[in-house]
C-alpha cells in the first residue's frame, strides 16, 4: 500500500454542513464527503483490494467507492485532514491480517481442578437432600 499514491486519487466534495454556524450556516459548504474507488485504486494490490472490499462492505456502496464524511470542525481544511486521517487509518486497520487462533487442550492439572471442583459440588448439593428412611 502506498500511502502518498492513495492520498492522490481521493476525491473531495465540500457540502453545506448541520450545525451550529450563525450567519454562515447557509453560505458556507464546511462538510467534506471523501470518496474512494477501491476497485480502480492502483496503490493497492488486488489482495488488498478483496480485503478492503470485505471488511469495509458496510461503507462501500453499489459502485464499489467507500465515502467518508466529516463535519467535526467548522473550517472546511480542518475537516479535510481529519476524514483523510481518519480514511489512512481505516484503510490500514483493514489491511492487518488476523492471527489464526491455536486450539489448545485443557492441562492435566486443570481438568483434575475442574472433577475436584464438580465432586465438591456433588457432595455440597447431596448433603442439602433429606436423609432416606
């Protein structure tokens, strides 16, 4: 993954923003809408491709571009560094491959711990019944 590469083919859109602004909260477009064809992306190779495109599915819509949104701050740049530091993050967050899970059987001292714990049990419960006549 090249970092500067995929900062390169993003695509900004400035929409008016929600919120507080005063006097500018119907002239000034502050909200940035990020979108990313991850398809057509020649920073990223096609494993890395299929792996965004899985683990992302929920943000990606039909025509396979990831869009992103920010409106945090009221400057429209400031909003434009975080969803892109916010898009860098995401992207490698998603790319970081799990470690296969190691099945483990139970020690011999610990399945010895859990009969002892269960005849303890057994024998607190059977001393609760009422003696038989």
């Amino acid at each position: 993954m090249d970092k500067d590469q995929l900062i390169l083919e993003l695509q900004f859109k400035a929409i008016r923003s929600s919120g507080p602004g005063g006097q500018h909260v119907n002239k000034v477009s502050s909200k940035i809408e990020l979108s990313f064809a991850v398809q057509e992306s020649l920073a990223l190779s096609d494993k890395e491709k299929e792996l965004i495109s899985e683990k992302l599915a929920n943000r990606i819509n039909k025509e396979n571009i990831l869009l992103l949104q920010c409106d945090e701050s009221r400057s429209q740049h400031k909003n434009k560094e975080l969803v892109i530091k916010r898009f860098v993050q995401m992207i490698t967050e998603a790319l970081i491959i799990p470690q296969p899970r190691k099945k483990l059987k139970p020690s011999r001292a610990a399945k010895l711990t859990r009969l002892n714990n269960k005849k303890h049990q057994a024998l607190k419960k059977e001393s609760r019944r009422r003696p038989e006549r």
